[in-house]
C-alpha cells in the first residue's frame, strides 16, 4: 500500500514540476509580446507623440501609430532583458530561443509589431460585427496580441503545440486580471 502512494507521490511531483516548466516556458517565450500588448496603453497615459488614430471607422479611436512603436521598444526592451539574463545562465532551462544569437531588432518586431497587429486585425472584425470600441469580445481580446506576434515569428520560429496550448488557456487569465490592475490603477476606463 504505502509503494503505492510512494508511486502516486512521484508521478504527482513529475506532473506539477513539468506542468511548471511548461507554462514558465511558455509565459518567459511570449512575454515581450504581453509587454508589447501593454505599451500603447501606457505610451497613451505618458502622451507620447503619433497618438492619432490609424483609421478610426476601421480599427476604432483608441489604435493609434503611435502603438506600432510603443510595442515594438516594449518587445525590444523585454528582449534585451532576456538577452542579458541568459548569458548570465539565468532562466535558460526556459528558454525556446538563443539570445546570443538572435537578431534583437528584427525578432522585437516580430513580438511587437505581431502583438500590435494582431490586436488591429481583431478591432477591425470586431467593428465589423458591431462591438463597440472597449466593449469586450471573449476570448478575441484576450488572444489576438498572442496570435499576432506567433504569426508573424512563424516563419523564423514556431512554438511547440503544447505551449500554444498553455498560452491559449493563461492568456485569459493573465489578460483579465491584468486589465482589472490597469484599471484600479486609473490607466484603462474599463476593468475588462
């Protein structure tokens, strides 16, 4: 009996430790995207310059050019961040890509440019359907930055499906509370 819980002990540690692994994993590779996802908000609250609307019949008030470059120096910021800590062997055993050999500039626009558009293709249909500009669209809003930046890495690097997974299950979550921080803060109008 005890060999037994003894097994049920073990494969319970197995379990939560790769459990682990896979969302630090998954959460350390596509953080320069959520950073990019953030940086037009606080760009806006910082009224930093080229905050006229793109098109906003299209996309809404609230997408400005000044949201392509807010993401980009987030994701860029981020990268730069993770270039330094893994050559100081710090969070490898997390790491999907090789910041030493990488091209900073070229992937912080794939994160960030990918996390900008793929929020700007989101707001177009959601114009298109008839939500308004900060009303919510479940689990679009949520998600789009995620699917934005991967589309765009895909052709340099695509992340292993079960990672997608877990970014398709954290996201929400992370999104959701991190909009109701935003808001408690006074940097978003809505907690959504």
């Amino acid at each position: 009996m005890s060999t037994h819980r003894g097994y049920d002990y073990l494969l319970y540690v197995i379990t939560i430790r790769a459990m682990s692994h896979l969302i630090i994993s998954s959460l350390y590779f596509i953080f320069p995207a959520y950073i990019a996802n953030m940086c037009p908000v606080i760009f806006g609250k910082l009224n930093f310059p080229f905050g006229k609307a793109i098109n906003a019949k299209l996309f809404g008030e609230n997408k400005t050019w000044r949201g392509f470059y807010a993401g980009y120096l987030g994701a860029f910021i981020v990268l730069l961040v993770q270039a330094f800590l893994s050559s100081k062997g710090i969070f490898e055993q997390y790491a999907f890509l090789d910041y030493s050999e990488i091209n900073l500039l070229l992937y912080a626009g794939l994160f960030g440019i990918g996390a900008i558009l793929g929020d700007l293709i989101e707001s177009f249909f959601k114009r298109r359907v008839g939500i308004k500009s900060g009303q919510p669209w479940f689990p679009f809003d949520q998600l789009d930055f995620v699917i934005g930046a991967l589309a765009l890495l895909a052709p340099l690097y695509i992340l292993p499906w079960e990672n997608i997974l877990a970014l398709a299950i954290i996201t929400p979550i992370l999104h959701f509370l991190t909009n109701v921080i935003a808001y408690l803060l006074g940097l978003k109008k809505v907690w959504w």
